[in-house]
C-alpha cells in the first residue's frame, strides 16, 4: 500500500498547458461552483462517477471545493476549454494508491479533451514526486472512458463491483493502474548514437543547477534559462512541465553508456508556424560533437511533433562554438539585434538565425534520431543516427 502523498501547493500556482491547443488545467477556484455545479447536474456525466450524486447543486459544489479539491493529499484542477471551465482533473492520494478521476461536461466529448487533460495532470504528478503508481477504473459500458486510461498506458488489474451515487445501483468497475516504469517508457524521448534526451523530472533538478554551475555555460542559446541555485532550476523543471508538448519542449540531454547529465535542449512556440530552439552544454563536453548531435535530432523532431515551417535561434556573437552548431545544422543568419536573456539580467547583442523545413529536410544526410512522442501506442519513428562532427 502506498503512502499517503502531499502534493505541493506550487504545483498549479500557473496554469497546465497540454496537447490541445486551448485546453489547460487551472486551479480550481470558489468562483468556479456554479460551473462546477452545472456539469455534474448532468445525469450522463454523474452515472460515470463513483462518488457523484444525482441531482448534484451549488452546495455540493462547495462542498467539495471547501474539502477535497483543498486538501493537500488532491492534485485538483479544474480543465478549462478556451475560456470556459469544462469539467474536473484529480489525483486523490489521501489513501492508498493515488487515483485519477475525470470528467468533462457533454459539450466537448469525443475531441480528445480529457485525454489531453489527463496526461498533462497524470505527467504533472509522475513528474514532481515520487510516486510509483496511479490507480483509475471505469464502469464496464464507459468505452470512453476505457480508451482514455488506455491512451495514458494504464493496464486492466481487474473487475470489482461498486456503487454509482447517481445510479444508486451496484456497477462493475474495471481496475486498472499505471506503474511509474511504464509512464517513463512512454515519455517523449529523443535518442542518438551518444545521447538519450528526456523531459526533467524534479529529482533532476539539483544535477541540473550543478551542472549549469561548471564553467559558465560557455556553449549555449541566448534563450538558455537561469538555473544556477537549485531553486532556479526546480522553477525551471516545473516550469517544464506546465509547458504543452509538442508546441513546446524541453529536454534533458543525457549521455547513453554512463547515463550522465551534460545539458539540455528543447524549443518553444514561437508563432507564426515557428518554433525557437535552445540548448546548453556542460563545459567539459565541448569539442567532441555532442551539442550538433543533439541539435540535429531535436530540430528533427521538432518539425515532426510540431509541423512548424521555421526553427529560429540566436547566440550571442562572443559565443563562436554556439554559431558553429547553428551553421552545422543548416541555419542562416538571418540578422543581428537584442533581446533580454533569461540567463541575464540585461540587453545584450544577438545574432539572429532561421532554419526552414525545406532546408533541413534536404540537407539532412546525417540520418534520422529515433523519437518517441508520449503516446502509449506509437512506436519509435526513424533509425538511430550515426555520430555527428566534431563541434
């Protein structure tokens, strides 16, 4: 038996962004009752819930907002299509094994809402803590239900009969649970013949501000964030994960034999069918390569995950080694100007690059990177790529 978890209170301080542009997860609010009160008065949504009754009003609402949805052991957050609040999010760790519960109001079925919802919720939990399993079920004529825990990798741990408030009538339930090896396998992950690239987790964090403390960052994007003191760099990660993939990633670069943290790497939205790129590199991993190799692979999938027409990036022009690893993955420069930095507290002079997706695709002659994108049931795409030049 597992626990009992206490989630940090930082955890939805911001909104959740997921896979669906539009939809993101907000913590929830007192504001939020009535909304809250409306959705699940709908009986087609309550008969899918264990705990829900029928009719279900304001002050059940309150209720609920007062109690479990504020207390330390719930990761709750409201899911929020555009601007409209479109139903509920939760991990509820206050006994045994943390459970995932969901619901979205009958409006927004069958476009991919909550299974965007729930991974962002369910990579949110994995992510910051240290929890080994998530437990979750759905009654035995909820198939959409099934297919949503099924998309997230979660497997059947059997049938057990239970009470539906709504029904009021026992109801099968099919058990099912998804172990923390299993998320991690279906993580989006990016691989070369050195490297193997995967999201943060908050455990990495303290590696991760002392690995950006070992020389000054000498190979590295303007856009590189501060993450010098370990609290710099767990805001880093966690902001990380709030961040919808594939519109926005990031990625910790890790060597392959010894499994060693040298850097990181990732792109934002940047608009316009545009996306920006940004890495660091350890100091004592320069001139081997490692920083092209890795550039290389996460512009590939980049433009795959994303379908983006335009990568920019920039350096700054005392940062030769960065403008090397852009020119040798293809970009132009494309101007100079400023910007302010997250790693600097001021102005300074950049050089401007781009790389469109015509130009990568036809000078790509270095091969493929695998990449997996998150999802349970796809499958590696490309082949492993051979090692890179020297940077």
């Amino acid at each position: 038996m597992s626990a009992r978890i206490a989630f940090d209170d930082g955890l939805l301080a911001e909104d959740c962004l997921t896979r669906v542009p539009g939809v993101r997860l907000r913590r929830l609010a007192p504001a939020d009752a009535a909304a809250l009160a409306a959705g699940l008065n709908d009986l087609e949504v309550a008969k899918n819930l264990v705990a829900v009754p029928h009719p279900y009003g304001a002050e059940d609402a309150t209720v609920f907002l007062r109690g479990p949805a504020a207390s330390p052991h719930m990761l709750c957050a409201g899911l929020w299509v555009e601007d409209s609040f479109a139903g509920c999010v939760a991990i509820d760790a206050t006994a045994g094994f943390p459970e995932l519960g969901y619901w979205l109001v009958r409006a927004h079925w069958g476009r991919g809402i909550v299974s965007a919802a729930t991974r962002a919720l369910v990579d949110l939990a994995f992510a910051a803590t240290a929890i080994e399993k998530i437990v979750s079920g759905h009654f035995v004529d909820n198939a959409a239900s099934a297919a949503v825990l099924r998309k997230l990798g979660f497997k059947p741990a059997g049938v057990v009969e239970t009470r539906s408030r709504a029904r009021a009538e026992p109801v099968r339930l099919v058990a099912m649970n998804l172990e923390r090896e299993a998320w991690a396998a279906g993580r989006p992950t990016i691989e070369t013949a050195r490297l193997v690239m995967r999201p943060p987790l908050m455990a990495d964090a303290d590696e991760i501000a002392a690995l950006a403390n070992d020389g000054g960052l000498p190979l590295t994007t303007a856009a590189t964030p501060r993450v010098r003191r370990p609290e710099e760099a767990r805001a880093f990660v966690l902001q990380a994960l709030r961040r919808g993939f594939p519109a926005d990633a990031s990625f910790c670069m890790r060597l392959r034999e010894s499994g060693a943290l040298i850097g990181g790497i990732g792109w934002r939205d940047a608009g316009a069918d545009e996306v920006e790129l940004g890495y660091w590199l350890g100091a004592d991993h320069r001139g081997v390569g490692l920083a092209t190799e890795a550039a290389r692979a996460a512009l590939e999938a980049a433009f795959e995950t994303t379908g983006a027409a335009t990568v920019k990036a920039c350096c700054r022009p005392i940062n030769p080694a960065s403008r090397g690893v852009l020119e040798r993955c293809g970009f132009q420069w494309s101007g100079a100007g400023h910007m302010r930095p997250q790693a600097s507290g001021g102005s300074v002079p950049v050089d401007r690059f781009r790389l469109e997706r015509d130009v990568f695709y036809s000078l790509k002659a270095w091969g493929a990177a695998a990449i997996r994108t998150g999802s349970a049931t796809e499958a590696p795409a490309g082949a492993l790529s051979r090692p890179a030049e020297r940077a």
